[in-house]
C-alpha cells in the first residue's frame, strides 16, 4: 500500500534536525546537500519519507563515512540502480532516504532542477500531486508506482531545462 499524506509543514524541520546529523557525521564529505523529493515542495501532498540528496565532493564514499551513516540507524544499499550513485535509507516504517551522488552526477541535476521547478509553478505542483495520488490507489508496487510517474517527471524536467536554457 502506498500513502499519500497532505503536506506536513514539519517535514521541512525534519530534514534541517537530519542535515545537521548527517553533517556531523560525514560533513567533510559533502559538497551539498539539499531536501529534495516531494516532501520538499511546500504544500504538496507527498509519501510521508524525507529525500536528501548529496553532492558528494568525491565518490566513492570511503568506507569510514558509509560506517558514520550505517551509526545514523541508516542502510547502506549500494548504487541501487543508479550508477556512482551511495543509497541509504533509514526507519521502520521508513523515514528517510538519502541519494549522494558523485561530483557532476546528471541524476543530482534532475532532483534539484525537478524539485525548483514545482516550487514555482504551482499548476504543475498540483498536476503531480493527482496523479501521485491516482497512482497510489492503483498500486500497490512502490517501484511501478514510481515507473508510471516517469514519463510526467521527463516532461517537468524537459520544461525546466528549457527555461534553464532561455534564462542563462
């Protein structure tokens, strides 16, 4: 079963009190880090789990700060998928993930231009809130779910690089 909640406004204090953690823990590691996903969009209904990402300053992480996060109560699950991509995910049910990235990564990109995008235009925040929500009553499946969103993040992510493209 896939939850949608309605927009927590403590999600947002939620990722600063988890940054700070995680910043202690592997600080010299990360060149930024930023709340992304859904729970990261003011007023958007989302799956109540915190996404940070990371621009990592060099990847692979060593094996040090892998062990820094595994003591955060996080699960250290690889590239899962992504290539030059650490995974980590964290609580029972889950409440975070973290996505750290190699310096450059294409994939670091797309969350920040995808999330920037929905926070200012609110018409296509409300678009995906649908059919987030669609889906979640069609699946039951978190990775088909994820999937038949896919081809609505390509389009955002084509929009948002055009307007990247005629701003600069």
């Amino acid at each position: 079963m896939i939850i949608i909640e309605e927009y927590n406004p403590e999600w947002p204090a939620k990722f600063e009190q988890e940054r700070a953690a995680i910043l202690r823990a592997i600080g010299p590691c990360i060149a930024q880090i930023e709340h992304i996903g859904s729970t990261s969009i003011p007023g958007l209904a989302a799956k109540p789990i915190i996404d940070i990402g990371m621009d990592l300053d060099a990847y692979p992480l060593p094996p040090e700060a892998i062990a820094a996060m595994e003591a955060l109560g996080y699960d250290h699950l690889g590239e899962l998928g992504i290539p030059e991509r650490h995974y980590f995910r964290k609580g029972n049910p889950r409440s975070h993930h973290v996505h750290s990235y190699s310096p450059g990564n294409i994939e670091w990109e797309a969350h920040i231009l995808f999330r920037d995008y929905l926070r200012n235009h609110a018409d296509a925040a409300r678009q995906y809130e649908q059919l987030k929500r669609e889906l979640a009553i069609s699946h039951t499946d978190v990775n088909a779910y994820t999937e038949d969103k896919s081809d609505f993040v390509r389009e955002i992510l084509a929009r948002a690089r055009e307007l990247q493209r005629v701003e600069s």
